[in-house]
C-alpha cells in the first residue's frame, strides 16, 4: 500500500532530491517533479488531475519551494529547453571575450528569455526562479557593455527582475557600474537612456545591495543620473517640437524614469537589511546639484501631467533633512507643487504627489506657515474632494495639516475656518480600514486642539469622537487616538497587556516603574544575590575608619 506523507521519487532521481531537501532552501528540478506525477499516474493508477495535485501536496509537506517548477501540468517542454538553451549560450557568451560574441546567437537568447519571463507568459514567475538559479542575472550584467544588444539586455533586464526578488539579487555590481558609465556617457538618445534609467529603478526597489552598488562614489551613479536628467531637460527646451519622440520614450518620459530611478535609489524599502544608506545618498543628492536640476524639469516640462508627478516624487526623495527643503523652498519647489496643483487638479498623480511633497516641506516651521496661510491649503481640500475614492491623496493632505498645526495655534484656527475639521473627519469615514490615514487623522486633531481649546467644539461637531474612537481600536493609530481624545477633554483610557499578560489601564509614565537596567549584561539571575551575600563592610576588609 501506499505511504502517505513521504517524499517519492523515481530511484535514479531519489538521493540528489533528498540532498536538495537538506539544503536551507529546498528546490528539486523540473525533471524531479514530472517524474514524480508520471510515477503516480503508471504505478499507483491515479488521474493526471490528482497526480498532479498528489505531487504537489507531497513534495510541499517536505518542504520544497516550487516557485522554480511548472506545476501547472501543462506540456512545456519545448519551452522550457528553449529557456535553458539561452541561459546556457549567455553564460558562455558572458565567459569570453566579449568582442568574439555572436550577436545574432544572443538577440535570439535575449528574446526567448524575454518572452519566457515576460508579463503575457503564464509561468513568467517559474521562468524568472530559473533564470536566477541559471545566474542569469549575473550574465545579463557582463552584456550591458557589449554595445550591439544593449538595448535588448536592457529590455530583458526588465522583464527578469519585475517582482522579482531572486533575480534582483543576482545582479552584480559590475552590472550597477556598467549602467551607470552607460548613463554618466549619454548624449540624449532618448530610448537607450529611458530603458537603462527603467532597469535602474526596477534593479534597486526593495534590494538595498544594488542600491549602494550603485552610489558608491567611484561609480558615479547618481552623477550619472543628474547628467541624463540635465541633458534631457536641456534638449528639450532647445527643440523646436515640445516633445521629440524616439520610439516609445519622449525626453519628458526620460526625465520621468531618471526620477522614478532617483526614488528607488534613495528610498528605504527593503525590509530584509537592518541598515540603509538612503539618509546619506539622499544628502549625497542634495550636494550634488539635484534640487535644481529637477526644479528645473518643473518649469520645463509643466504641461506633462505623468512627468510632474515624477518629479515631484524625486523633489520629495531629495526632501531628506531641513537643509535640503531650505534649498527646494528657496529654488522654488513650494511654489512649484501650489502652481502644479493648480494646473492639474483633476490629474490624481500629480495631486498626490503634489501633496505628499507639501506634507515633505511641512517638516519646517516656516515652510508650513507659508504654505497654510497661501491658497495651497484650499488646494488641498479641492483635490481631495474632487479624488474622493484616493485614499493616498487623503492621507497626504491629512498628514500635511497634522504638520502645519503642530506648534502654531495660527496655522490651527486658519485649517478650522476653511473647512479643515470637515475634511478630517470625511476622509476618516471615507477610509475606515486605511491605517495611515486614520492615524494621520489622529495626529491632526490632536495637533489642532493641543493649544486651541476654543476649537474643541467646532471638531466635535461632526461626530468626531466616534471616528476617532473606531480608529483607537486599530493598532497603528491606538496612542494617536487615545492622545487626540486626552487634548478633546472626553473621557478616555488606555488598556494595555505587559509581558506577563496582565492588564494594564492607563499609561505609564516616565519614571512610574523602576527600572531593570543593568551597566554589566548578565544573563545569570543569580547575580544580585551573589553580589548581595559577597557584600562586606570597609571593616571587615581591614580598613581603619
């Protein structure tokens, strides 16, 4: 009879699966697997369905991670070879001497691989795992510099590494050079730059190693990347036509991937790593000219909706300390987003991150005195009212209020007269599972009472403690909430379970509990009491007193 629950494989295939098992990642090849469905099929009599599924079960109960596998039971193994085919020539075209490569034999490669791990394939995920443990990536990475294919590893680049952690990982970084010199050496060809500044950007979201691969100072990259930004804005204010089109890529679009490129670069996503250099290389940013540059892009490029919510977004990652938004506020960046939000007011992008860059520049006191006494706080009301179903968009304007009322009772009664109560608590029932927005919320009615008593009424007009008691029961938003109904004067209290499960009502204040602070770690619980019984008196030492 049949043994459940054990991991069966044909015997020549039997000792390497188990071995495969016994590594940290466990993985089985595609051959492994199909022999394993066709076993259930010939020796236990099962349906093709219930082999396949049988199979599954299995080698998962074990497991095995089969995110390399075709589970689908669908007959591919035409394409698959094709895929191994060009993996196997871009290794050893990548091996050797790039100028005795057979260009034609790796167009062809570059297009299965392309195809294979392209959005349209139904296993481009199981295409993408393969590509990684085959080191694609790695081979990818020596033919950026073989100029011939460029454009195609560019174009195949992208389709590997889209959601793709593992291949991400792959890359090397001497890949993250090549594209930067590539980049640092552009003369304004719009299609080549657009496509290395799309690999750039899809190479270093969520995958802090590319990140610093690519910022390290004798790679250039962020020069690299201003240069392109400059050269793209400056060819475009010299054309005769707006937007001079090479392909599928215009110079506003360039300009748009150099600063989704920029975001990847400074932002700190990549939840894996400790540590993160984006503070430093944001500041890295600033020094070297990127404020201008893409201020610059504002003015030049005004009338495109997609680049200015680009931009906006690179402004807003450069946006890292009271130094840079100085800078940004001085070149005319507060201005920009007023007049942007104005222009393109029913384009949900631009009023998003438009918004997100005034929530930015807040952060500053004068900044956000500037902006809530201008008409960029009635602009922000607008925008959320006329993209009533964005709950970014809401949560970025709520955001920006909470800063511009915090310390300055001006600021506050100036948000309450124009309406600011009812955008809170319309954006707060709008979004009740939104976490950040409700905490954001939260903070902003707490920041406007704090020194406002006399604005307590008009808030708790629209039914405001009980919106803001629903978001105390959220975890992101409970000590927001519990603050925001302290400074309202309702009666609220806080309960909370320590370490040993016990309740606890109310908060803890500094100093309420002694604390268990030790100046020398020692995990012997014994300790005090050691220290306690060896304890002896100057006397007793011998010490005359």
């Amino acid at each position: 009879e049949r043994l459940t629950g054990t991991l069966r494989c044909p015997r020549e295939e039997q000792a390497p699966a188990m071995a495969a098992l016994a590594q940290t990642k466990k993985r089985i090849t595609q051959q492994t697997f199909d022999e394993t469905v066709r076993e259930n099929i010939e020796e236990f009599e099962m349906e093709p369905a219930e082999a396949l599924a049988d199979a599954i079960q299995q080698f998962k109960s074990q497991g095995v991670d089969l995110t390399n596998v075709d589970i689908s039971g669908v007959d591919r193994k035409e394409q698959r070879q094709a895929l191994s085919n060009a993996l196997e020539l871009l290794t050893s075209t990548s091996a050797s001497a790039l100028a005795d490569a057979d260009v034609s034999a790796v167009l062809e490669a570059l297009e299965v691989i392309k195809a294979a791990c392209g959005s349209s394939s139904q296993t481009s995920e199981v295409s993408k795992s393969v590509v990684a443990m085959a080191h694609g990536p790695r081979s990818l990475a020596v033919l950026v510099d073989l100029d011939p294919v460029r454009e195609a590893v560019l174009e195949t680049i992208k389709a590997i590494a889209s959601d793709s952690a593992e291949c991400k990982d792959g890359f090397t970084a001497s890949g993250m050079a090549a594209l930067a010199r590539h980049l640092a050496a552009s003369t304004g060809s719009s299609s080549m730059d657009g496509k290395a500044c799309e690999a750039v950007a899809i190479l270093c979201t969520k995958t802090e190693l590319n990140k610093g691969h690519f910022v390290k100072k004798e790679v250039a990259g962020l020069q690299a990347l201003l240069h392109v930004l400059q050269v793209h804005t400056a060819m475009n204010e010299a054309s005769s036509v707006p937007a001079a089109a090479e392909g599928d890529f215009t110079h506003a679009k360039v300009v748009a991937q150099a600063c989704a490129a920029l975001k990847a670069v400074l932002t700190f996503d990549d939840l894996r790593r400790d540590f993160s250099g984006s503070y430093d290389s944001s500041r890295a940013a600033v020094e070297l000219g990127f404020v201008k540059g893409l201020l610059a892009a504002t003015k030049e490029f005004r009338e495109d909706g997609e680049c200015m919510a680009a931009v906006f977004t690179g402004i807003r990652a450069v946006a890292c300390n009271d130094e840079a938004v100085q800078q940004i506020t001085a070149g005319g960046g507060m201005q920009a987003a007023v007049d942007h939000l104005k222009l393109h007011g029913a384009d949900v992008a631009v009023c998003r991150q438009a918004a997100a860059l005034m929530r930015n520049l807040s952060g500053n006191d004068d900044v956000k005195t500037s902006l809530c006494q201008s008409e960029a706080l009635e602009l922000l009301f607008v925008s959320v009212n006329t993209h009533m179903n964005d709950g970014v968009l809401a949560e970025h304007v709520l955001a920006t209020l909470a800063a511009m009322a915090l310390r300055k009772p001006d600021n506050c009664d100036r948000i309450v007269a124009a309406g600011g109560a009812a955008i809170i608590t319309q954006s707060m029932r709008r979004f009740p599972a939104l976490t950040p927005l409700q905490r954001q919320g939260c903070l902003a009615v707490r920041n406007l009472v704090a020194r406002n008593p006399h604005l307590r009424e008009p808030l708790l007009e629209d039914d405001t403690e009980n919106l803001l008691r629903a978001a105390g029961k959220i975890p992101g938003s409970i000590d927001a909430a519990y603050a925001a109904l302290r400074d309202l004067k309702l009666e609220v209290e806080m309960v909370s379970l320590d370490e040993n499960g016990n309740v606890q009502v109310g908060v803890q204040m500094f100093g309420q509990v002694k604390s268990a602070f030790k100046a020398v770690w020692d995990d012997n619980p014994d300790t005090e009491r050691a220290m306690a019984d060896a304890a002896r008196s100057p006397a007793e030492l011998g010490f005359k007193l």
